[in-house]
C-alpha cells in the first residue's frame, strides 16, 4: 500500500507525565474586543507578543473555582480533507445581579479573544485566527434557597488547530493592571 506524502516534520514523541502534578479546571478567563488586538507570529505553538490599541482595555471574568471549563476537540475527516477544532470556555457566573447581567449581555453581543488560564498556570488563547462568540447563554433563579442563580455562557471559536499557547509577553500584556479592568 502506498501512502500520501505528507511531511512529518512536526513529529515528537509525547513522554509520560508520571509524579507531575495536574489540576484539573480553569482560573480566569481575559477577553477584548478583537478587533482591537493583533497577535504576534506563532512559533512551536505559542504565541509570545500581542499588541493592543492605545486605550484598550481587557476584561476579567471572574467565576468560582471548579465552576467553568475550557474544552477543544479537533475533528478529522479523512474522506474529504476536513480539519478543525471546536473550542470552548463555558463559564459560569452566579449571583447574577444587574451588572454581571448587563456584562454578560454585551459579551453576547461582541466579537472577540478570549485567553484562558487553566489551573496549572498555562494560558491558551481563544480567537488568534477566527473571532471568538457567545453561541450560548443559560440563566437560572433556580427554585431552592441552595440553587444557583447564575448565567453559564459558552464562548466558541473554530480554528485549524488546537488553542496556541502564550508566552510571558503576551501574558504580561493582557494582564498588566493598567489595561486590565477586574
């Protein structure tokens, strides 16, 4: 059997991460609107520098801990050549009142990035090719005093590749307290 000649330049092996320490879930969640921020070249899957409009300013959404999770899946067809990656943050945030309501209205109306920090200090970036959207918004009273009364959204972005990574530049920028708004 012949195969096609696609490179494989990219191969490496993939070690064993035995006695490393993992957490599951996510910190925070940055976004900005995107047509405000431009991305530098990506190298080995990471992007270290971004820039961002003079004025700019990025959001912090916050959630308890063990609420929210950050999932990509890359779908593969190899009868037609298909390939892309669904990625997604589904954030929740409880005790709505009127400004988280109101916050929570605009990012469903906005186009943007989203950089994601899991539990273990890495952060990926949402919206580096494609921009990023709300595709769901859920919110509930519940009916028990012990219910949540909450809003869980869900942002998306489809791209040709699992989330980019970012380097200490890049974080450094979208984190610095005077752009960042908490």
């Amino acid at each position: 059997m012949a195969y096609n000649n696609c490179p494989c330049s990219a191969l490496t092996a993939i070690q064993t991460s035995c006695g490393e320490t993992q957490v599951g879930g996510i910190r925070r969640v940055i976004v900005a609107c995107a047509k405000d921020v431009t991305f530098g070249a990506q190298v080995d899957g990471e992007i270290d520098s971004i820039t961002l409009e003079s004025g700019v300013k990025t959001y912090q959404i916050s959630f308890r801990k063990q609420s929210s999770t950050f999932n990509s899946e890359m779908t593969i067809d190899d009868a037609t050549g298909v390939r892309f990656a669904t990625t997604t943050a589904e954030i929740v945030v409880s005790k709505m009142n009127k400004s988280r309501l109101h916050a929570v209205r605009g990012l469903l109306n906005s186009e943007i990035v989203a950089f994601v920090e899991d539990m273990n200090g890495v952060w990926y970036v949402m919206g580096a090719e494609n921009v990023v959207t709300a595709t769901a918004a859920t919110m509930t009273t519940g009916t028990a005093a012990t219910d949540a009364n909450q809003v869980a959204l869900t942002l998306t972005d489809i791209s040709s590749t699992l989330p980019y990574t970012l380097g200490q530049t890049a974080i450094a920028t979208i984190t610095d307290p005077a752009t960042l708004e908490v």
